[in-house]
C-alpha cells in the first residue's frame, strides 16, 4: 500500500464523509506559526494537528525532543475531530514533508489503516488554486479504538541491544543531513557525532520540491541496503526520520521502523557510546 496521495486525487474526494483531511504545518522555532496559518487559510474542511501538542508528548529526561504522546491524548484529539477507526485520513504540511510524515507514521503506530500525506503539500494545493478557505469545522464527536503496530517502532532498548551486537540483518539508518551525521557540527542536541554502526540516508534526497521522488528513484536512493532487512531509522528527534519511513515504504522495504526518541534520546543516556 502506498502511503502517497496526490492533490488531483484528493479533489474529487473533497466532501466525502469518509475522510478527514489533516492540516500538519508546523514551524520548528516558533511553535504557533504552524497554526496561526491554518486559521488563515487551509483546505477545506481540514482540522489542525500540532507537532509539540498532538503529535509529541512531554519532553522529559529521557525520550528525546519529540517523544510519542500520550495514548489518550491523542485518541482524544482523533475522536473530537470526528475519526473513527474507518476514516481516510489525508495529511499534509508546508511542503517540508517532514511533519505530515510524522501524522502517517504515528497514526500507523496506532493500527490505523488508511493514512496518507499529501505529495507537494499545502504550498502545492494553493498553487494548483483548489478549494481552501479559513472555516474552522465542527465534527460530531465519534469513538476510536488504538490497536498498536509495534511493527514500525523501534524501542531505545532494541537501539541498544543493535549497538552492542551488531546484527547483519539489522540496518541502522541516521537521516539528519551529513555534517550532523559525522559530527562535524551540531545545532540543536548537546552532543555530535551518530549512533555507533549507523549508516547515513539524509532525508531530504527522498524529496523534490516538496514532493516524494518516484519508486524508482526511492529505489535507486537505498540502493545499498538489502531488501530483506530489518531497518530503523532515526534523526535528531524523530520527526524528520519519517520521510525516509515512507520513502522506504514506497521503494518496497517490508521491515521499517522509527527509533522514536532518535539522536536526542540516545545522547541523554551519559554512557552511551558516539560515532
């Protein structure tokens, strides 16, 4: 199944009651920005999720920058916005890719099965002059049941356990861009460098102008990694980490998983080893 959607396949869909457009914009550094825009304009009928307030829970001493939510939290949001379990849930951001990636991946980590971001996002939608507007809706409140796809998540424990093994069948994907990888610079976490025996896919090279490469170039782009592995990947905080979960998807990797806590968490354990 493709994670994928394009705008001229969502237009037809617009006022379908079966789905539930999701509005992920987000701008690191001045948290509000992201919803402020939704309240000025939005695609029609799109309900706001927040990176920091929906999609992350609470920072604390271990878990890194962007840590899961709580369960009920979230499970709460989805039921006021109207979501039940059968809903197509379509997100999109700016057209970073990064955040409406984060909505897919945790929403899949819940067991949802229709979940989708939007390719070019929001900037591509505005500028191909489909429906938006600045309505806030109200949807009838419904249930959502969580069935947990442990699947696509990759506790600090099995980090750990791949760090002092090294297994052949485990591949260890750092997707921060290549100065952060090597450690030759550092601009958010209090330490550089990588997790021991990772390799480096830098997210960004999943991405043309906002907008997922095709298969074969995703292909092409993992060239180096077996098929048949085991892979998990991370980044600085776990958000960014997420377009190459959906890029591995596409190019037809089986067996992905995100290291949630990502290169924040494992530097906030003092004895853990840096590449």
């Amino acid at each position: 199944m493709s994670f994928i959607i394009e705008k001229e396949e969502l237009l037809p869909l617009l006022n379908s009651r079966d789905i539930r457009i999701c509005d992920c914009r987000f701008q690191l550094g001045s948290p509000d920005a992201g919803y402020n825009d939704y309240k000025k304009d939005h695609i029609s009928g799109a309900v706001y999720f927040d990176l920091e307030k929906d999609l992350s829970g609470q920072v604390q001493e271990h878990g890194g920058r962007h840590p899961l939510p709580d369960l009920e939290t979230i499970k709460d949001k989805l039921e006021s916005n109207g979501i039940t379990n059968d809903t197509v849930l379509i997100a999109y951001d700016g057209g970073e890719g990064s955040f409406a990636s984060r909505f897919v991946w945790l929403l899949s980590y819940l067991g949802h099965q229709k979940v989708f971001v939007l390719n070019g996002g929001y900037r591509a939608w505005r500028d191909a002059g489909y429906p938006i507007d600045s309505i806030q809706m109200n949807y009838m409140p419904t249930e959502y049941r969580i069935d947990l796809n442990e699947h696509v998540f990759a506790s600090f424990r099995k980090v750990k356990d791949y760090t002092l093994n090294r297994p052949d069948d485990i591949v260890l994907m750092d997707s921060r861009e290549s100065k952060r990888y090597e450690g030759i610079e550092e601009p958010i976490d209090k330490k550089a460098g990588h997790i021991p025996g990772a390799v480096n896919k830098v997210w960004t090279n999943v991405l043309e102008n906002g907008y997922f490469k095709k298969k074969e170039d995703l292909q092409s782009n993992f060239t180096s990694i077996g098929k048949d592995k085991e892979i998990i990947v991370y980044c600085g905080s776990g958000v960014t980490a997420s377009p190459n979960y959906i890029a591995l998807k596409e190019a037809g990797f089986k067996d992905v998983k995100i290291y949630i806590g990502s290169f924040s968490d494992w530097i906030s354990y003092d004895d853990n080893p840096i590449e």
